[in-house]
C-alpha cells in the first residue's frame, strides 16, 4: 500500500449533463406542447362533428329530395300515358262519329226528332276530355 491519496472520481461523462439539460427543457416545453396537441386535438373533435352533422343532414335531405322526384317522375310518366291514350283516341273513327254529334251533326241515315220541352240552348252534350 502507498501513503499516495486516491486518485479523484473520473469526471462524468459531458454527454449525459446534456442529456439532463435536453430533458429539462423538453420538460419545460412540455406543457406548451401539450397545450398545442390538446387544441388540435379538440379542433378536429369539433371538425368531426361538423362533418358527421353535414352528413346526415344532406343524406335526410337527399332522401327527400328523391322521393319527390320519384313521384313528380310518376305523375309525368301518367301524363304521358294519357296523353298517348288521346293521341290514339282521336284518331279513331269512333271519337271522329262521337265528337261530330256533339257538335250537332247528325247521320246520313239518322232523322231528327227534337222534343217540345227541349230548352232554346241546349248545355253540353259531351264531357270535355282534360288533358294535362
């Protein structure tokens, strides 16, 4: 043994002294950051929310939407079926005979026979066809 005194602790390493710097600024930082991330996180919360609420809205509306077209689609399409019907009606010899009498015409084999109680001016004698 020597009378020698202890050699001195070996110095500590500079890279953790940094370290511990380092992790006492990101802890300072810290609740910044978890400000920041709170924020945006509540930001897209309230993003989310927005869009689930816009899209139920415009799949309610839609809906309706389709339904009136649908049933704006039948009464056209029921339009059109009366009016092909008339289209063909009239051009049958039947309507041509029936339309003629009631504008007063008579056949050529028909005799006229008017009663005496029939009034001066007589009211319509056929229903008028509407079409839409």
């Amino acid at each position: 043994m020597t009378d020698a005194p202890a050699p001195p602790p070996p110095p500590s390493p500079p890279h953790r002294t940094g370290w511990r710097r380092l992790s006492l600024r990101r802890l300072a930082r810290l609740p910044l950051t978890m400000m920041l991330t709170s924020l945006l996180v509540g930001l897209g919360i309230v993003q989310l929310s927005f869009q689930l609420i816009n899209t139920a809205y415009r799949s309610v509306s839609w809906t309706q939407q389709t339904q009136e077209v649908r049933s704006r689609i039948q009464d056209l399409e029921r339009d059109v079926q009366i009016l092909q019907d008339a289209e063909t009606y009239t051009n049958s010899p039947g309507y041509l005979r029936e339309l003629a009498r009631c504008q007063g015409f008579v056949g050529k084999d028909e005799r006229i026979i008017v009663s005496p109680q029939a009034p001066e001016s007589p009211g319509e004698n056929c229903r008028a066809l509407r079409l839409p």
